[in-house]
C-alpha cells in the first residue's frame, strides 16, 4: 500500500472540510503554546484545531500537541494516514474528532471516523490571543470600549474577556479570521504602534525630550 505524506495531505483535505462544513477559513502554520498547529479552521460555529499525521509521521510530539490544542480551540481533529487506524484512539482525549486520509485511485480520499465534541479545555485567554493588537481594536469599537492604546495586549484581551459576553465575543473572533488580511496586516500594525506613540507623547508633554526647568541667572554684585 502507498503512503501518505503530508504534502498529499493538506490541500485535498482543505478542499474536503470546505465541502463538509460551508464557509470555512483554513489559516496554516499557527503557533500555539510550545507548539504549532498544522492548521486552525474558522468557522461560524468556532475554531477547528488541525493536526495532520501522515502515514511518515510518529506519535512522538503528539501528547504535548495535544495539550496545547486543547488550550486554544473550540473543537480538534486529528487527521491520519490509514497505518495509524489501528492505534489513533489510545493518544487522544474523547473530545478529538478523527479524520482518515488514503490513497484512493491516486488521490488522497477523506472519511470522518469520528466527529469532535466541544473541546472542555479550552482557555479563552489562550484562545484570544489568536488575534492580532488592530483586530482586538476593531473588537473594542463595536462594543464601545476605550481602545486602551497605551496598555499591554494582554491588559486589553482580558479587558474584553471581562467586558463582553462570550457569545457575543466568540462570534466578533471568528469574524475578525474571516476577514483577516495578511497583504495589508503589517501596514496596519505599523500605523497602530506609530498612533499609539504619539499618544504617549501626547500626554508626556513633549516628543520624546524632557522638559527643561528655566536657568535662573544670579545678579551680579554691583560694585
């Protein structure tokens, strides 16, 4: 039998989730925690966390992967060549969703073995972070929040996370990836730290020199 790898993999199986599920944004190669997730899938419903082990991949990273999926997405596939059929179930928590991957008449074919509960695990900070400072402030003014541009991006998730309903949170995130725009993203948050700044300065008084106190000058003694 011919083996998967992951190059085979991801495109047909990208073609395959959209098939299933709708509208889908697929966003490859995403750091989370220690690790990196294969690719993350949003949806209207939530984030799909994706790991991809090919029939070349071990299990050999696969529990401390796990536990950071867990932290950051809504829902979790794993996506496997048929040689890891057998054994998938005994590294994977119950929630995990399961797809099989094999070589079907010379192309990858997909079947779901088992669907994804919602992930119990997850942490909506971890979760948050996903976004990028100018997405978080789009988030701020549609719920009529102070944009906080002198504050830390951790002060302001845990802002909204205090702020703003979850429900309602969840779905201005998922749009937020949706509409994501990684041509234009690195101008964005170039004007964002320019703007925020000058508002630092603003406030100090001056643009970026300490105030000088006036030299009071001695008379001179007259003579």
């Amino acid at each position: 039998m011919e083996l998967l790898h992951d190059k085979d993999i991801r495109e047909p199986l990208f073609d395959f989730l959209e098939e299933v599920y709708g509208k889908v944004r697929i966003l490859e190669e995403k750091t989370m925690g220690r690790s990196r997730a294969d690719a993350v899938m949003v949806t209207e419903e939530g984030l799909y966390g994706i790991e991809i082990k090919s029939d070349a991949d071990t299990y050999a990273r696969l529990k401390r992967q796990v536990k950071d999926y867990d932290l950051y997405y809504d829902y979790n596939y794993a996506v496997i060549g048929t040689s890891h059929a057998a054994h998938i179930h005994e590294h994977l928590p119950k929630w995990w969703g399961i797809i099989t991957a094999e070589l079907v008449e010379g192309e990858a074919d997909f079947y779901i073995l088992r669907k994804p509960l919602p992930n119990p695990e997850v942490d909506w900070l971890r979760k948050i972070s996903i976004l990028w400072r100018p997405e978080l402030v789009h988030i701020q003014r549609l719920n009529g929040l102070p944009e906080y541009k002198e504050k830390s991006k951790l002060f302001v998730q845990k802002k909204l996370l205090e702020k703003v309903p979850a429900q309602v949170l969840h779905r201005q995130l998922c749009q937020e990836l949706f509409e994501r725009d990684y041509t234009m993203i690195a101008d964005k948050i170039s004007e964002f730290r320019r703007q925020s700044a000058a508002g630092r300065l603003r406030e100090q008084g001056t643009f970026g020199e300490k105030p000088v106190k006036p030299v009071r000058r001695k008379r001179r003694k007259r003579r």
